[in-house]
C-alpha cells in the first residue's frame, strides 16, 4: 500500500472531476507533506473550488495550486455559481446586498473550519498573513501607492464612522473651531447621515448639505450646485474641513464626477475629502492616484462577489490624516498600532470575508476582460433594460447613460400615484411578495408647481447572474398593475 502510495504520490498529481460546472480538485499533494488520510479528507470536503486558488494546510504549506481548466466561465457555469438564488425571484437589485457566488462560498467555509480546526494556530500563523494578502491584492485593483494605505473593514458605514469620529475628535480637542463645516451631498446615503449625527454635530461642527437635482441630465448640474454649498460653508469666516462625496449615490443612483469635485475642493482650501463609494469597485472605475481622495472606502461583497461584509478604507500617506491618526470604533489589543493593524483584530469573530479576496480575484478572471470587462457588460446592459422598460411604460430614465452604472434609475407610470417614501416601500413589497420581483423604489417629490410628474423610480441592478427575463417580469407586473387601475392607497394602513 505505501509502496503504491510512493508511486502515484511521491509525485505532483491532479485528478480533476467535472460536476456539472463545478470543479472538484484533488490537486498536486506529495506524499511528504500530507498522508493519505489529509488528501481524502480535502477531496471530499472541497467539491466547489474557485479556479486557480491555493489552498493552505494548516502548517502553513500549500495543498493545491489548481491549474486553470478554462479560459471563460460558460453561461451554465455562471448559473451553477448563483443556483442557490431563490429560482423565484427577478432579482434585480444586487446594488442592495450583492452576491456571492458557490465557489466563493465554499473558500470561505475552508477559512470557517480552518480556524475551527485550530484557532491558537489561525490566529498566530494563518490570519494576519491572509489579511495581508488581501490588502494587498485591494491595494493593485484601486491602484494606491501602498499596502499601509489599504484597511480592511466590515462595511463602507464603518469607515464613515472611522473618518467622522476621527473628524469629531479634531472639535472636540480644539484643532477645528465650532461652527467649521462638513460638507455632503443632500443624497449622501442615510447611516452616514446618521453618523454625521453622531459625531460632528455633537462635536460642535456645521454641516451643510448639497441639494442636487434629480432627474439630473449632466454633470454640470452637480458641479453648480456643489460650488453654491460651498460657498454657503464659507460664509461668516468658517473654514470646510472635510467634504464627504458619494462615488455613486445609493437612492437615486447617480455615478458622480469626484475627480471633478475633489479638484475644486483642492482650489477652495477645503482640508481633506472623504469619498464614500459603497458602490464602486466591481461598478465603476476606481483608482486612488487619478481621484486624489484623502480617504475613499468601497464594499466589496455588492459588486466584487464577496460574502457579507467586508469594505476597504484608503487613507492617502501624504493626507494632513494619516492612517495612524485614524482608529477602529471597536477598541482592542492592537490599538495604537495603525488603522491597518487594529481592522485586523477586533477581538473572536468571522474574518472568513476578508479572507476570500484572492479567490474572488481569480473568480472574476475567469470572465472575459475580468472586473473591467464584467462592468462594461453590466452597464451596458442595464442602460439596454431601462430605456427597455422606460420605452414600455412612457417614462424615462432618471440620468443620461453615463451617468450610471450597474445600476439606473427608471421613472414608473405616474398612475400608480406614488405620493411617499411608504408608499415606495409598500409598492416594493407588494413587486416582492405578489409578483417575485425585488427591486427598490424612489419617491421623488414634485417641486411647487409641478402636475403630473412621475413621483416613482424602480432602481434596476445588472450583474452577471441576471437575465433578459428578470426585466420583462419586472416589466409586466407593473403593466398588469396598471391595467387593473391600482395606485398605492390600496396598500396603505
């Protein structure tokens, strides 16, 4: 038997079964390093495995270095990846919560257990290495200049709250005087409204929001308006010290020129901006070099297939802010020791997420063109679906083409008499629970003057699991709703 085993094992030996579209890889094991036992062990326990990943042993070495099996993934492959998605449902609202393919799944159930396994020697030895890794592949997607500048978190509103407590600490300690002013959008997404809350206002500073129209059919529009508030800020000797700018807005979804805004912050003295892009990467373009934010935080697990939840913050070295003046709100061992370092440890929970990150590297590699070419598709399309349904209902969409994203917004009839932001919510559980179709709703009240105007946007997602058949179900529960004469009083209370 162990004569056989030298043999056959000695050696680096693939076998590959193909399970439908998942691979199952028994990789290149020698005989060495792992007993037979192990080998078995991981045959069984890996049935879906992303594409070209390592996988690590709990010494420290390496299983399996899988070789690439195909150049693109198939559109049965795509469909196996998301076959845990409720078959019932148009889901066309990834902007919400994003998704995480099978394969993704299964690499992060490998972390789950590994750490399970043996937590003194995940932690010590596995962990703080891993974490690395993915900072550092985060790092060469957003194009910064260096890994220190890369922090991992749960969420996009955890690094809002690191930026503004950082923001109410320099009121609070004398460094910026009362009455001094935070800009933000008017429709900066409602936690960081929250968190302004919180901690600016509560420290003495001034915020002062931009209103930005909406439909909006340029830039300039934006630009116009974001110099005004400015202004405003500056009014009575205040100095701005930080600007939040959204990358792309959350309700209603407009992708926004920052490096346009950040410029002109830079000529007006503004002290340093946040971007907050929960959005961006995996959505629209992102490098740190060319948008010249001081801090810029994104999601990862909406449109760069990672499970919940896991975010980036970019602290900029050379910012008036550095990330060693910025601190984790959770409060742990290893505070003091940059933002970096602190994100990494705070305290026993799942760090399985942040862990993925290689695997969803090489997930979106097996697309044609990677995370740039699954964006192109994913913009291209959604435009396509909603002059599709704007066409169907004699509406119109909510931004110019280029304006949007993955995501876009398209004006429903006015005679469904969307009147609030309940009846939205209420007009989105009724797609959800009488029609099968998740997709977020946008009251847009009328301006003084304004009769007959749509009042209603449905916010359409595209990503790679969506089909031409997501949206003509959209399309046709709003047709028959209209047809049988309904409007949004009969849902109310």
């Amino acid at each position: 038997m162990m004569e056989w085993l030298e043999k056959d094992l000695g050696e680096a030996a693939e076998r590959v079964w193909e399970i439908g579209s998942s691979l199952v890889i028994y990789g290149k094991c020698l005989l060495s390093h792992h007993s037979y036992g192990e080998i078995l062990a991981y045959q069984f326990a890996s049935l879906t495995v992303p594409m070209s990943s390592t996988i690590i042993h709990h010494n420290g070495s390496h299983i399996a270095k899988k070789p690439k099996l195909s150049s693109f993934s198939s559109p049965s492959e795509i469909e196996s990846e998301f076959s845990h998605h409720d078959a019932a449902v148009a889901r066309i609202n990834n902007g919400s919560f994003g998704c995480c393919p099978a394969s993704i799944l299964a690499a992060q159930r490998r972390w789950q257990l590994q750490y399970l396994r043996q937590p003194d020697h995940f932690y010590f030895n596995d962990l703080k290495t891993g974490i690395l890794q993915s900072r550092t592949l985060i790092k060469d997607l957003v194009n910064a200049d260096h890994v220190d500048e890369i922090s991992i978190v749960d969420n996009a509103t955890t690094a809002a709250a690191i930026v503004l407590q950082h923001t109410a600490w320099n009121f609070r300690e004398g460094r910026f005087q009362k009455g001094d002013v935070v800009l933000m959008l008017h429709y900066a997404y409602g936690a960081v409204k929250k968190s302004m809350e919180a901690y600016v206002t509560r420290a003495g500073g001034n915020v002062v929001e931009v209103p930005l129209p909406f439909p909006v059919n340029s830039n300039d529009e934006i630009v116009s308006e974001f110099r005004k508030a400015l202004e405003r800020g500056k009014r009575n000797g205040n100095r701005v010290r930080l600007a939040v700018i959204d990358h792309v807005t959350s309700m209603p979804c407009v992708v926004i020129p920052v490096k346009e805004l950040i410029q002109i912050c830079r000529e007006e003295g503004v002290d340093q901006v946040f971007v907050d892009a929960a959005h961006s990467i995996g959505c629209t373009d992102v490098d740190m070099k060319e948008i010249g934010a001081d801090f810029y935080t994104s999601n990862l697990h909406k449109w760069f297939f990672c499970p919940p939840s896991i975010a980036f913050l970019y602290t900029r070295k050379n910012s008036k802010a550095s990330a060693s003046d910025l601190h984790h709100p959770v409060v742990s061992h290893e505070y003091g020791n940059g933002l970096a370092v602190e994100s990494a440890w705070i305290g026993t929970r799942d760090y399985s997420a942040q862990l993925v990150v290689p695997d969803v590297v090489e997930f979106v590699n097996r697309f044609e063109g990677g995370i740039e070419g699954i964006k192109k598709r994913n913009h291209e399309v959604v435009v396509e679906m909603g002059e599709m349904l704007a066409k169907a209902w004699g509406t119109r969409l909510g931004t110019p083409a280029h304006m949007c994203a993955s995501m876009v917004m398209v004006g429903l009839p006015a005679c469904l008499g969307i009147e609030s932001d309940s009846d939205a919510l209420n007009l989105r559980t009724h797609l959800r629970d009488a029609f099968g179709v998740e997709v977020p709703i946008y009251y847009r009240p009328p301006r003084e003057g304004e009769i007959g105007v749509i009042t209603g946007y449905a916010r359409i997602s595209h990503q790679v699991y969506n089909k031409v058949d997501d949206y003509h179900k959209f399309r046709d529960a709003v047709n028959q709703l209209v047809q049988n004469g309904f409007t949004c009083s009969a849902l109310s209370d």
